[in-house]
C-alpha cells in the first residue's frame, strides 16, 4: 500500500516517498531544473479537473518536451507507474478535439508509452545512425533501467474495465518488450493485442496491433488498419481530448527532433 492508502504496483516505490526522496532541484528537465516537479506530479491525482490537467500537460511539456528524455523523465517515469492503481486516476483530464479519449489513467500510460518509445530497438538503431547511441545518455539508460518497473505496472491495467485503458496499457507495454529480460512476455501478450488493440474502433490502436505482431513475428492476418494511409479520420477521435495518440513518435518515426546528447 502507499502511504496515502492506495495499492501499489509491484517492485515499484511508493510514489510519496519518491516524490519526498528525490533531489529534483539536481535533476533537468526541459527548462531547467524540476524543483517544481514534486507538486506538479502530485497534481496529476487533484481533486480539481483543471489542476490535474495541467499536471498532464506538464508531464508532456516539460518533463518529455517534444518526446525528448530528460534527467528528471526517469523518476517521474517510476512515480507515474507507482500510481497506476491509485483510484483517483480514473478521474477525467480536460480533452482537446483530436484526443484519444479515456481518463486520467489511460493519459499516463500514454505517456509511458511515449517514453518507452524513445528507448526502444528502433530508437537505437537510429541514433547509432546519427552517431548519438543511447548508451551514452543516462536519461535514456535510466528509462532502460526501469523498463520491467514500467511494464508491470502497465501489464496490470490491461485487466482494467475500462477499455480505454486497457488499450493504452498494451500501447505502453509494446515498446517496453524490447528489453531484453521482457521479451518472454511477448507471446502471452499475443491474444490481448488482437482481441483489444486489433479490434480497436480506433484505427491507430488497430495499426499498433498489426505493426507489433508483425515485428514479433507473429500473425497479423484478419486485422484491419486505415483503410486509406493519406486521410487522417477525424470521426476516429473524440470531440473533446487531451494531447492526440500517440504523443510520442511511432516505432518508425524515431526523435521529432534531434535529441540532446
């Protein structure tokens, strides 16, 4: 249990303690250093709905700026996952048009898997082609070390009732199963992705679930992504959403930008 009487994931800290035991004012993020980042990620469980919001979009904007990893993404990472379970995570975060719907919860493990993505085989290959491998910056050595933390915590919200949720969890899992120690999970992970994000009404759930099995190795026949690669199907999203899925960059896609190390 946390101190705050909630669940806690398995082998994860507890999130108040991470918050009170990390020096952030020694960490960077985007702008600066995260001295501010202890209340800020606190606010992601508020009561009020515009506060917890701006947590949100301060979990996207500042702390993964533009999908790039930073000192401080690492323990923000472990105290996300660390409140998972917490039940005030099911509460509803202010969408913008576009958005993939779902509540608090489903938004965090999002984030993760933008995170995961920016560690995965794909992201290395690239930055080995730019010269700039990923063993040689400790944000991203750090989110490496903390893939199986972030993939349990995220392998227990596919069991979540609501299937939004359920979806971003296994979003959040396929990039985290490049770590070596996780790829036995792969094929126990096989039926879920067909049956939840290959039957998807999202299109770019249903695309994930075919580019995941395919790079498994595995069966993607019978499943049906955008029929029409050149239009992007507004009708697919909620009227109202947060920051539009993926926020991080797809397998294929790599850095937005240059990364900076």
């Amino acid at each position: 249990m946390t101190s705050d009487g909630t669940p806690a994931s398995a082998g994860l800290p507890d999130g108040q303690v991470l918050l009170a035991g990390t020096d952030w004012a020694a960490l960077r993020h985007a702008y600066g250093f995260a001295t501010e980042a202890p209340g800020m990620l606190a606010a992601l469980c508020d009561a009020d709905l515009s506060t917890r919001t701006k947590a949100l979009d301060y979990l996207h904007g500042t702390l993964h700026h533009q999908n790039t990893l930073y000192e401080a993404t690492v323990p923000a990472a472990l105290y996300v996952a660390a409140i998972l379970p917490d039940p005030r995570t099911t509460r509803a975060v202010i969408k913008e048009r576009r958005s993939f719907p779902g509540c608090m919860r489903a938004e965090l493990l999002a984030w993760i898997a933008s995170v995961a993505s920016e560690v995965t085989n794909e992201a290395e290959t690239l930055c080995q082609r730019l010269g700039l491998p990923l063993d040689g910056y400790p944000p991203a050595v750090g989110i490496r070390m903390i893939r199986p933390l972030l993939f349990s915590a995220s392998l227990s919200c596919t069991e979540d009732t609501d299937r939004h949720v359920r979806e971003a969890a296994l979003t959040a899992c396929i990039p985290l199963l490049d770590d070596s120690q996780l790829l036995h999970h792969r094929r126990a992970l096989v039926p879920l992705v067909r049956e939840v994000l290959g039957t998807s009404p999202l299109w770019q759930h249903r695309e994930r679930a075919i580019d995941a099995l395919d790079a498994w190795g595995e069966d993607s026949s019978g499943l049906e992504g955008q029929r029409n690669p050149f239009l992007f199907c507004d009708s697919d999203l909620s009227v109202e959403g947060s920051p539009a899925w993926p926020v991080g960059p797809s397998s294929a896609e790599g850095y937005s930008e240059e990364p900076p190390f």
